[in-house]
C-alpha cells in the first residue's frame, strides 16, 4: 500500500483505528483497493475527456455567436437598404410628380398665350376686313 493514494490510505486508517463502520464497509466493497484506484484513475481520465468536450463545445459557441452576430448585420444593413431605397423612390416619384406638375403650368400658361394671340390675330384680321368691307363701300369701283 506504499503507492496508493492519501485517500485509499485514511479510509484504511480510519477501518482499522477508529473502528469507523463507513470506512470498513468502503474496505469490504466487492472492489479490491486496486480496482478503486483504476476507477479513480478512469474518472479522471474522465474528467480530463468531459473538460475537453467543454472546451470544444465553447469554441463551436463562440463560432455560432459570431455567425449570428454576422447574419444579424447583415440582416440590419438589408433591411436598412432597404428603407433607404424606398425612400429615395418616394422622393423620386414625388420630384417626377411635381416636375409634371410644373410641365402641365408651363403648357397651361403656353397655351393660354398662344390662344391670347391667336384671338388678338383673329381680331385684327376682322378689322383688317372690315377696313377692307368700309373701302369697298366707300369705294363702289374697287373689287
């Protein structure tokens, strides 16, 4: 028992002195004192397994929480776009509306001037021919 372990040796310690029942019940288990220190020897084989599986299983968090990180941006600078080009359409549609508004003032107006005149020709042709009608009169040899 010179190499076992300071746990294996108090449990024998306290079997044999203290006469403690836990202790000899543990000493009389169907496992020899070098089956429990294999155990022993197994779960910390164990262990050192379970912290490397913890290890790994923080790193592949750490990878997803980027990803996420990663699609959530692009997913905010989408939807961000988005709304900006809607906008910028809006604003758009709303400088083509007006520019035909003003397009429609200018042919108005246009059109109104161009009536004005015709109307101010037309009634100086009407009085160039009644000029013409009052020579006429006056004037019975003229044809």
């Amino acid at each position: 028992m010179g190499g076992s372990s300071p746990l294996l040796l108090e449990i024998n310690r306290q079997a044999m002195q203290e006469r403690d029942p836990k202790a000899q019940a543990l000493m009389g288990h169907e496992l020899s004192l070098g089956k429990f220190g294999e155990e022993l020897v197994k779960l910390n084989n164990e262990k050192n397994t379970i912290r490397k599986d913890l290890e790994d299983y923080r790193k592949d968090l750490k990878r997803t929480d980027g990803f996420l990180i990663a699609v959530t941006l692009v997913v905010v600078v989408a939807f961000i776009t988005t709304l900006s080009l809607i906008f910028f359409d809006l604003i758009k549609d709303k400088d083509l509306y007006l520019g035909y508004i003003k397009m429609q003032d200018n042919y108005n107006q246009e059109s109104t001037n161009l009536k004005d005149q015709f109307y101010q020709q037309q009634i100086k042709m009407d009085d160039l021919e009644n000029e013409v009608k009052i020579l006429k009169a006056r004037n019975p040899g003229l044809k």
